[in-house]
C-alpha cells in the first residue's frame, strides 16, 4: 500500500444521502478508490445519491472514470426497492457522466432491467479480469451465490466484497437469483485464496467493525465454519 492509492469507504446515510431515511436504514457502504498521481477514480456501488458521491471525489482531485457493481439490487446500484420506492443510482449517474459500468456477466439481464439502462451502458467481465487505474490494478471475482453475476474486488490489499460476505454473516440466497449451492463455493473455494492479511470491506456496516482482516473474519464468522457443503446447507440453505 502505498500514499499514491486513493481509498475511501463511505457509509449512506452518514457520510452522503444525509437525512435519506432508507439510505441510514440500509447502511450500504460504497466506495472510491484509485492512483492519486493520474487521477483516475471508480466508484463501487454508488446508490441512494450519485450527485453527492461525484462531488466527493472531485473534491479530493481525483476524476471518476468508472463504477463497479457488485450485483444488481437496488440499494448498491438503484432502481426501484422493495417494490415501492425508488433509488437513484448507477443510471443517475450515467446522467451526469458517460462512464462505463464494469459487471460480471451473468448480471447483465438482472441489473438492465433493475436499472433501465440499456446494454451498452455497460462493460462486461469474467472472473479473475484485471482492471488498470494509472498504475492501480484492480481484479475483479466472480463470487456467484448471492446473484448470479455477485462480484468481490480485489485491490491494493483490500477485499471489497459487496454482500458476498460481510464480517459476520453473508448474503442472503432467497433473493430472485440467489443460489446457495453457488454461494458455499463462493465462501469456500472462490475466496480461498485470498490472503488472511487482506482487509474485508463489506457492503454493508452489519457489525460493530467497518473492515477486518480475512484472518480475522475466518477465525469469528459462523458461515466460514462448515467444512462440507452438506453441513453448511444445513445449516444456511434455503
């Protein structure tokens, strides 16, 4: 890690869509990340108020020249939720600047109708694809379970991990697209890999912690201690 990596984690609610009562509800995070010394920004999940979160980053010098979504429910990239009551997200900001959305692609069907925004709105990927940001690399995860095209990133020692995983507990599999079978995979061999020094970011502040290491993570979450994908649909399948 280093001075020239740009982070920060935003929390809704707190840090923007201030006085937004589904926004301080929802405890979405999103966040904002990039090379200090070319500029270049994304934004991971930018719900609830776009104009607020492009404003932010201008503030620090640093341009948003892209927005990664995790998955396609509505309180990471907008739309309509709970059937009753609508976000602003990815299709607001795409309002105000034309950047590419970056997907895993079983998402593609799932968050075009969410979101409204037509094909080529967005970029699509495959697992393991490895974005560029000045001299930034980002790796992108396809960590299927919780939707069908759910995807952690992976930067500068950080795991950004959407509802993948959260620090205790993990995302929901009764949602449309939700697999519990895909989701045990994702848990136990996907994420496998991922050093137990590397920092989980959720997408959401569930847990008294905004972040903590895999090791941490892999030593207190309940979901992380099946070893058989019997004993952990027992346990968390639906």
């Amino acid at each position: 890690m280093s001075e020239r990596f740009y982070f920060r984690q935003l929390l809704a609610g707190r840090d923007f869509a201030v006085g937004d009562e589904i926004a301080t509800s929802m405890r979405n995070f999103t966040y904002a990340f990039g090379d200090r010394e070319s500029g270049d920004a994304l934004l991971v999940d930018p719900a609830y108020r776009p104009s607020e979160l492009v404003e932010m980053v201008t503030g620090d010098d640093m341009n948003v020249r892209g927005v990664i979504a995790t998955h396609y429910h509505p309180d990471h990239v907008g739309g309509t939720l709970m059937a009753q009551q609508h976000v602003a997200g990815v299709a607001e900001l795409r309002e105000m600047l034309e950047v590419p959305i970056h997907i895993q692609a079983p998402e593609l069907e799932w968050i075009t109708e969410r979101t409204g925004l037509g094909v080529d709105a967005f970029t699509v990927h495959r697992d393991r694809d490895v974005l560029k940001l000045g001299d930034v690399e980002v790796t992108l995860l396809h960590t299927p379970g919780h939707t069908p095209g759910s995807q952690c990133v992976l930067v500068q020692g950080r795991l950004l991990s959407g509802d993948t995983l959260f620090i205790d507990g993990c995302g929901r599999t009764d949602f449309p697209g939700g697999d519990a079978h895909e989701m045990y995979r994702s848990l136990s061999e996907r994420l496998a890999d991922i050093d137990d020094d590397t920092v989980l970011y959720p997408g959401h502040l569930y847990s008294p912690e905004p972040s903590l290491s895999m090791g941490m993570v892999r030593e207190r979450n309940y979901v992380l201690a099946p070893r058989s994908p019997e004993q952990w649909l027992a346990a968390f399948g639906t």
